[in-house]
C-alpha cells in the first residue's frame, strides 16, 4: 500500500508546485525572448515613439514583437520600398504585445509605423532589409 501523504505535505506540493513551475517558465521565457538570440526585433509602441531594437535585417523571414507601452490601441506596419504595404499588425491593446512575421524577399529600404489609436500616418522610422547571408559549406 502507498504511503498516504498528510494533509499538510500535501498543501505544501500544491503550494510549491505551481511556483516551481511559474519560475521554470520565468526562466525560459527570459533566455529565449533575448532579442539578439532569438533574431526578433522588438518594436517599444508609445503614444508618441516607435522605437525598434534593430532598423536592419538580411532578406528572408523577419520578426516584429510590437510591444504596446502606450495608452491607445495601436497598429504596426512594414512598408515595402515601392511604398505598398508588406505587412501589418493591428488592435494591439495597451499593456499587450504581438509578434509579425514577413517575409522580405529583396534588399532595400523599407519603412515602418506605429499607429497609435490606429490613425494617421503613424510614427515612421526608416528600416533596411540586407542581401540574404550567404551560407558556405
């Protein structure tokens, strides 16, 4: 017969178990959300500022994290250098963030924009997209 736990040592697991998981959770999320590990630019989304962690990456896929400091739903946008629109992200509440990807098929100058209270022009900042690296091997 299994050893019967009492019901203090079984308060006990419960209490430390979903800290124990909160922590091991804390602790990957901190390592993999390391914006130049992980290759995802993150994007600080005020009432009045679009500040980005990197404003270049080599063609090919590229990550977004728009992070939503302000007080007003926000949008964010990559335009493409023929001035088109590449990719969005919209209804970014206040205190929440999402992650975009695009694809970036060719090199040059690109734009983004945050749009707080999703109007407007937005808050504009200049974006360069690189010749994919190449791979020797």
């Amino acid at each position: 017969m299994p050893p019967r736990l009492t019901r203090t040592a079984t308060m006990t697991l419960l209490t430390v178990s979903p800290l124990a998981l909160l922590a091991a959770c804390a602790e990957k999320s901190s390592s993999a959300g390391s914006d130049a590990k992980s290759g995802v630019i993150t994007v600080q989304a005020t009432d009045d500022a679009c500040k980005l962690s990197r404003t270049s990456a080599p063609a090919g896929p590229v990550s977004f994290k728009v992070v939503n400091e302000g007080s007003r739903i926000t949008e964010f946008y990559l335009y493409a250098p023929d001035g088109k629109v590449a990719s969005e992200v919209e209804g970014i509440g206040p205190g929440t963030s999402r992650t975009m990807t695009v694809k970036t098929d060719k090199a040059g100058s690109y734009a983004t924009a945050c749009k707080p209270g999703m109007v407007g022009n937005g808050i504009r900042g200049d974006f360069t997209v690189t010749a994919k690296k190449q791979q020797h091997g």
